[in-house]
C-alpha cells in the first residue's frame, strides 16, 4: 500500500463518519472538489500544507488522522507478511517486453503487442 492511498483512505474515512461531503470539504479547504476526490482515491499525494487544510476543513488533527493511517499501513503490511497480497506483474528488461508475477520464479507472460507503454501492476 502507498502511503497516498492510505492517507486517501484515512481521509474518507473521517469524512463519511462525520456525514460530510466532498463539496463542504472541499470548500472549507479552498481546494478543488475534482482534486480532493483524486486524493481520497490515492491518485494524488497532497503537500503538508494541503493535508494540513483538508484536515482543518473535517475538524481532525494532522496527527489523528497519520495515527488512522499508520494503522490501517500496518493491517496491510501485516497481511502481506501473511502471504495474503495481490499479484503485481513487473517488467523485465528495458523494452518491457514480458512480465513477470511478482514473486514467482520463471513465470513470464508476454506483454500485450498494443500496450503504448509500460504496466505497472495487473491489480
């Protein structure tokens, strides 16, 4: 889990238990409504400063919701550790020609011919 997905998740999960809308927030923050929603979605990773005024904006403390986030951060590290995680398909080599599962030895999968660029994950 990336720590902007978290923080997203951290932040929408005190939104909705306070029964409030992206649009108030986004208004009490003075940041646009299109850009918080990319960030509850861990799309866009807000500076301190931003953080800082969304957090203002739902009436919780910049701690609080790190505390909300370092937890939920450690139940997914901990399911990793179970061996409970999804598979991430990585490329091999610079042209990115094949993909292989993340942590299974020699299992190799063609890269699509029509992909414009690289794959990130199959997730």
């Amino acid at each position: 889990m990336l720590l902007r997905e978290a923080i997203g998740s951290g932040l929408r999960e005190v939104r909705t238990a306070r029964r409030r809308t992206l649009r108030d927030i986004s208004r009490a923050a003075r940041v646009s409504l299109g850009y918080l929603s990319e960030v509850e979605r861990g799309r866009k990773e807000p500076s301190s400063e931003l953080l800082a005024a969304i957090c203002e904006a739902l009436g919780v403390s910049v701690p609080d919701l790190l505390t909300i986030v370092a937890a939920e951060m450690a139940t997914a590290t901990s399911a990793a550790a179970a061996g409970r995680r999804d598979d991430v398909l990585v490329p091999i080599g610079q042209r990115h020609a094949e993909l292989r599962l993340a942590g299974r030895p020699g299992s190799v999968v063609a890269a699509p011919a029509s992909s414009g660029g690289p794959v990130a994950s199959a997730a």
